[in-house]
C-alpha cells in the first residue's frame, strides 16, 4: 500500500476526463487499495483516481462514521436520479473550502466491483452526493465549478497563497 500525493485546484490536469477501465486487474486493485489508504489518511469521505493523477474510472468512498464500510466503484455510471438537495461540499483537492451545491437526492449507481462483478446501488443523502461528487471528478469537474466565478476567483487566489507559504 502507499500514499498517493493529491492534485490541488486549480491543477489543469483535474479537467482530464478519465478512461473506462478495459479489465478490473491486479494494477486497478492496487490503484483501489492506494486510493482506500489515501482517502482515510487524509481524511476525506471519497477519492476520485483523477485526484492522484490516475485518468482511469475508479472511485473508492466510505461514508460510515466508524470508516469501516469501503466502497469501490469502476466505471460507475448513474443510471437513475431524482429529487434535490443542498449540501455543504469540501474537496481534498481544494483544501479550506466549503461551499453549498445543488445535487439528486437520490442516484442509482451501477459499477464493477474490485473483482469485475457488476453490480447496482441504490444511495440517498451524503452517499448520494458523494457519488456525483466523485463522478464529476472522473469527468474533470471539480465541485467549486459550480459556484459563480467570483468565488472561483477568490478561491484560486486564497490557494495560490497558501501553495506559496506550504512549498
Ligand atoms: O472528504 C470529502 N468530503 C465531502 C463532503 C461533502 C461533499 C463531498 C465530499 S467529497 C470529499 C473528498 C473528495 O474530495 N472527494 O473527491
Ligand atoms: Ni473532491
């Protein structure tokens, strides 16, 4: 297992839209078991490939209080949705910000899981908002695109300062 670094916004290479992966082998386990470790040493409740500089489909979430509960998704895809909510969204890859976006309520998800097998889920609440957070990173979005460019200025600015303190 090892510790993957994370892109930081406004990085251009977090607007990559991730490829389907062909077969769920014995490197996209390893890329999922690194991802697992990545995510709950950061700590944060999901990890998009896209985030460690990986443009593969693959997802990896926990969103249990006791961080006991690992999701793996490949290739997932939202096939059903419905209903809004609003939440209060962070990003690892924009550390310090946090900001409402409008998202379904409720998603059907189907994926590959970490042995190929397809499977459905069906995911209401932060689950729900987990999983189309995730997803947008697979196409190369990230959650603060959602809000006005004013914000998105401020943001780049408020990060770029702390990028120069932290190098
Ligand atoms: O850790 C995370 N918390 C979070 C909170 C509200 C909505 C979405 C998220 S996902 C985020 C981890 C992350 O950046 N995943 O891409
Ligand atoms: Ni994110």
């Amino acid at each position: 297992m090892a510790l993957l670094p994370i892109l930081r916004f406004p990085d251009p290479r977090l607007h990559t839209v991730a490829a389907p992966v062909a077969e769920v082998d014995d490197t996209i386990r390893r890329l999922i078991d690194d991802m697992a470790e990545t995510m709950y040493e950061a700590p944060g409740i999901g990890l998009a490939a896209t985030q460690v500089d990986v443009h593969r489909r693959v997802v990896v979430i926990d969103v249990s209080e006791e961080r006991t509960e690992l999701l793996a998704l490949v290739n997932p895809v939202i096939v059903a949705r419905s209903g809004e909510q609003v939440c209060e969204e962070g990003c690892l890859s924009v550390p310090g910000v946090y900001d409402k976006v409008s998202r379904a309520e409720r998603v059907t998800v189907e994926a590959l899981d970490r042995q190929g097998k397809p499977f459905s889920l069906d995911a209401e609440g932060l689950l729900a908002v987990c999983i189309q957070h995730e997803i947008d990173h697979l196409d190369g979005k990230v959650f603060v695109e959602y809000l006005s460019l004013l914000k998105q200025n401020r943001i780049k600015t408020k990060l770029a300062k702390k990028a120069r303190i932290t190098a």
